[in-house]
C-alpha cells in the first residue's frame, strides 16, 4: 500500500537508501550458521560479486565463525546449504554471482552432527 | 472590592476553549492543513472531554513547585556523594543506557506534540498536547539534570545526544521516534500518546523507577516521582484520544486498529532494551521482565481492551507472539550487546552464578534449556582467556532495526527470517510484526538509515571498528568492553576500599 501523505507524490521524495549502486561495486550478502545462536544473528559482509563462492567460506565465514568450539570441527563437504530460502550445492569455483546471489542474500548452512554447545543449540 | 473567582470548570472553560476562534481570513483548513489527510474523521471537536481541565497558568505553578523539590533533592544528592552509595558500579550501565536511548525520546515526544499541539484542529487536544510537549522537554531536562552528578565519575554518559544520531543500538529508539514524528498528527497521538504512553508506559517506568529505587539512586527516585503526575495526565491524554476518534465516526476504526497494531508491535520491540535491563543489570533485581509483561500487559492491558471492545477495537495483533517472547528477548538481547561489547557504550558482564539461578528460578520453562548452556560455554572461554567476541556486523531488521536475533515463534532454536521484495529490493525482517509494518507502507522505510549498511557505504567514519567508535564519540577502552576492567570498575573500588579503611 502506498504510504498516506500530505502530498500526492510522495515516492518522489523519497530514495532507497541500500540500493546496490551504493556500496561502491560490492553486495551485501548475509550469512547465518544454523544451531550456532551464540553468534546472535546472521552476519552482514560486503563483498564483490565476482569473488569465487569457495573464497567466501575460506576467507571470510570460516575466521569470523573460528571463535565457536564446533568451528575446528566443520567439514565443508558435508555442509547444508540453503540460498534465500532454496536447498542449494554451491559450485565453490564459481563467482557468487554465477551461484545466485544477489545483493542482500541470505546464506543459512547446517553442519550435520554439530548443535551447537552441548548441543544447546548455543 | 472583593475579586470574583471563577471555579474550576468556568475557568477552563474561558482559558481554553473560549480562546479558541474560527479563522475568517483563511479557511480553516488551509490554517490547519495536516488533519484530514490522515483519512480520520472528526464531527465535533467540541466533544473532546479534558478529565485535568488543566489551565496553563496553574499548569506553571504546579510545575515550578515540583522543580523546587527535585533540585533540592539533587542538591543535597550532589553534596553527600550519593554516586558512592548505590548498590553497585555496575548499576550505572543502566543509566547510561536510559541517557543515551530513552531520554533523546522524550525529546523527540516534546517536538512531536508540539506538532499535535499547532495542528490539531479542536482546542482541548491542541492544549492538552501542548502541556504535554512541555512536559517531555522537562523530563528530559531533569533526566539530563539528575544523571549529570553521575558524569562526574563515570564514563559513557557525556555524549548522548551526538551517539543519539549515529551508534548502532540507538538507531532503535530514534528511528521508532522518527516514524511517529513524521506521521501526521492523529497517528502520532495513537503511537505515542496512546500506544506508548498508555498501553507500554509502566513497562518503561516502573522498572526504571524501581530499579533505581531497589538499587539505591535516590535522585532518580525523585527524578520519577517528579513525573509521575506528568504521566498520569499523559495517560488520560492517551486514552482520551482513542475514545474520542472512534465515538466520532465509525470510518475511523479501521485505521486506528492499524496504527494500534503498528504502534504495539514497535513498543514491544523497543522495549527489548528495558527488558534487558531488568534481567540482566539491576545488581538487585525488582522482578524478571516476564513477570513485569504478565502485571502490565496481559493483565492490565487484557482489561483495557475489554473496555474498548464495545467500540469494536480488538487487542493489537501479535500481542501472543509479543507474550510469548517475554520468555525470551532479555536473553537473546543481553547476548547482543554481551558479543558486541566493543562496539557498546556501556558495560556489560558474565552473569554471576547466582544471577544464572535467579534466572533459571524465573523462567524455569526456557532459560536452563536454552540460555543457561550460551552463558556457560562463554564463561568457560572467559576462563581460559578467549572472551567471545563478535567480529563482523549484524543483520539488521529493516523496521525495528535491532540486530535479526529473534527466534521462530515456538522454536527458540531457529532465528526468525521474514523477507519481502519491493521494486526489485529485498528486505529482511526479524518477525511477521516488523515484516506487515514494513509492507504496509514499502516507500516510507526504503528510505531507513540502517547503521550496518551506512558503515559499509563509507558513512560513519571508515572500515574499521576504531574508526567507526570514533565517528560515534565512543571513547575507546572506556565507554565500552565489559565492567571488569574499566575505569568505572577501578573507581568504584577505589572508594570501597576507602570506606572499608576508614570504617577499621
């Protein structure tokens, strides 16, 4: 629904603030590890399309997930992914863009026999 | 020559109402452009009924007396060291986060019913709004007042209103104001006058008031009752203003049942912050926020909605989801700010066993299963000398703006995820209340200035967290990290080792 103003054409004062055009060429993708709550919620990187989906789990989920005590214990073989809601198998060669993922994705993965803390989900 | 005096009513009467006139130069409406475009329609202004009949030269005196004794009180606060005798240092962190993320809203409150109080077109509402305008901008003077003697010691209180506009966790309040602010004047009076000043107020008060009172800050006591008579004349105000809408057409239900709606589930979310206070740090505790949400909401809140059915207005949607949450959000919220201590303006710290027994006592259905094993596996890394940090930034919901850590309702193992697409966007959402809000009304919160993304648009001062808490006026070291091991925590010592020698 349209927003009830005092003017008619209120779109027209009006700019959408994250636009893509405004992160100087990179997109902002969200990752969440699944049953690890102590990371409170998913987090946000910007990050350029083309980096290749393999160097997104290596360089930047794996050292900001490394405080965790499961984290040592992830095998990213066995990893489950599902992409902005989708069951996906990403091509780890492949560009973020080529995997689909688009600016403000949301990445949720599970790590089978991981729960968390002793298995709190923690 | 004996002097006539008028009564109560007459008086009122003649300086409200009888000030008021119909403009002839300019039709009325184009005097009062902002009051119909909100769809609201009014019959009868004069049908506005004002419970205080509070004239505003006696609105002056009763005022001036209660500032007499406040200062006084503050005064001889100042004079005994009163900062030395609360319960405990840490008791400040609760201060420091009423300064810097409720008392900018009474700000906020003072210029949005100054608003109501120029473009309402009835004289009652337009008063009493005014009288209420003057009020918020009192509270937050005297909040500003009482809390300064505490400045003088301890950190993280000194720039509130710079870290209002730019820190990450008061974009919260801010923004929750913004929306009422820049809505028109009947929505404005629903979300704040009713809303929040009515249906969530004791929610904000009490335990803030007590709290201070069960941790011995007498001046903020003082400070609260001081208020307090202010408060109740807003709460008659709150729900006058719903009463009065829907006597005076049956086409303005619909629309406030909207704003009721909205308005309830934005409180709710902003309230996190109090509950979080409440459970985690008050050194003494008043009650848990599930038992203070029972009193004051699904009690006293279920009687009120039982009166305003008969205008066919129904409790705010998701009140059950918010019910439900009572369980969880100062868990999940503490563990926020815990994880982002770097990045806080206050303190935080481990809850101590016995405060994890008082919490497993309190929520006995959820905090051993779910919260107690998170706080354990972090003292344990405490222990061993690797503090739990995180080192990248939040998904932000784009209503509420608080980090995206609530849980599916009925799971708290899974995070909630609600997403919508608006002219080829996407937009993340922490739960079905922020999601509706946000559809209901797309252009409007496209437009939000989300802390994470404008740190990663370049906006706040550079890359790093050292850049970022600098552009913020955070003093690094000081006004953030945990109480163990801050300069609060040394003075405090400091002066209870004095005590204790000299009580030798």
């Amino acid at each position: 629904m349209p927003v009830t103003a005092i003017v008619s054409d209120y779109e027209n004062y009006t700019e959408t603030r994250d636009a893509q055009k405004n992160f100087h060429g990179n997109i902002v993708i969200y990752v969440h590890w699944e049953e690890h709550l102590s990371f409170c919620s998913a987090l946000a990187f910007p990050l350029p399309p083309a980096m290749p989906f393999g160097a997104l789990v290596s360089e930047v989920i794996a050292p900001h997930y490394a405080a965790h005590p499961d984290a040592a214990k992830i095998d990213w073989s066995t990893v489950i992914w599902r992409i902005d809601g989708e069951k996906k198998t990403p091509d780890f060669g492949a560009s973020l863009e080529a995997n689909g993922l688009h600016h403000k994705s949301l990445i949720r993965f599970w790590t089978p026999f991981l729960a968390g803390y002793a298995g709190s989900a923690s | 020559m004996t002097v006539k005096k008028l009564g109560l009513r007459q008086r009122y009467a003649h300086m409200t109402r009888g000030l008021d006139w119909e403009t002839t130069y300019q039709p009325m409406d184009s005097v009062f452009p902002y009051d119909s475009f909100e769809g609201i329609k009014v019959k009868d202004w004069s049908a506005w009924e004002d419970p205080f009949r509070l004239t505003m030269d006696t609105y002056w005196k009763f005022q001036a007396e209660k500032e007499r004794k406040l200062y006084a009180v503050l005064d001889s606060f100042a004079q005994n060291n009163g900062q030395t005798g609360v319960s405990d240092g840490r008791y400040i962190n609760a201060l420091k986060l009423f300064l810097t993320g409720i008392s900018p809203g009474e700000y906020q409150a003072h210029r949005g019913f100054a608003f109501a109080g120029r473009h309402l077109r009835g004289a009652g509402p337009r008063v009493a709004a005014q009288m209420q305008s003057l009020d918020e901008l009192r509270h937050l003077q005297t909040q500003v007042h009482t809390i300064s003697q505490y400045n003088k010691f301890f950190d993280g209180l000194s720039e509130f209103p710079h870290m209002h506009d730019r820190v990450w966790y008061l974009s919260v309040p801010k923004s929750f104001f913004d929306d009422a602010r820049s809505a028109g004047p009947f929505e404005y009076m629903i979300a704040i006058g009713f809303s929040f000043e009515y249906v969530l107020t004791n929610l904000l008060f009490v335990p803030f008031m007590s709290g201070a009172a069960y941790n011995g800050d007498m001046s903020t006591v003082t400070f609260g009752f001081s208020a307090q008579s202010d408060e109740s004349r807003h709460m008659t105000l709150g729900i006058e203003v719903i009463k009065f809408l829907l006597e005076q057409h049956p086409d303005n239900l619909p629309i406030v049942q909207k704003w009721l709606d909205k308005w309830f589930w934005r409180g709710h979310r902003l309230l996190g912050l109090v509950a979080m206070m409440m459970d985690y740090m008050l050194p003494k505790k008043v009650m848990s926020w599930k038992e203070a949400w029972e009193i004051y909401f699904t009690e006293a809140g279920g009687s009120l909605f039982q009166d305003l059915a008969r205008y066919g207005l129904r409790p705010p949607k998701y009140a059950d989801v918010a019910t439900q949450e009572a369980e969880h959000i100062s868990h999940q919220n503490w563990a926020v700010f815990y994880q982002y201590t770097h990045a806080a303006g206050f303190h935080t710290w481990m809850p101590d066993k016995e405060h994890l027994d008082w919490l497993s006592a309190k929520y006995p259905n959820t905090f051993d299963k779910y919260y107690r094993p998170r706080w354990e596996m972090w003292a344990e890394q405490e222990k061993q000398g690797k503090r739990f940090y995180n080192n990248a930034l939040p998904q932000l919901c784009q209503t509420c703006q608080i980090p995206m850590a609530y849980t599916e309702p009925g799971d708290p193992t899974v995070i909630c995820f609600r997403s919508t697409q608006f002219q080829s966007e996407t937009y993340h959402f922490c739960s079905d209340g922020c999601k509706d809000i946000f559809d209901d009304e797309p252009e409007k919160y496209v437009q939000a200035w989300m802390p994470v993304q404008q740190i990663f648009q370049g906006n706040c001062g550079g890359a790093t967290i050292p850049d970022v808490l600098a552009w913020y006026n955070l003093n690094n070291g000081a006004d953030n990290l945990d109480y163990v091991g801050s300069p609060d925590e040394k003075i405090w010592n400091e002066w209870h080792a004095e005590n204790a020698r000299k009580a030798v």
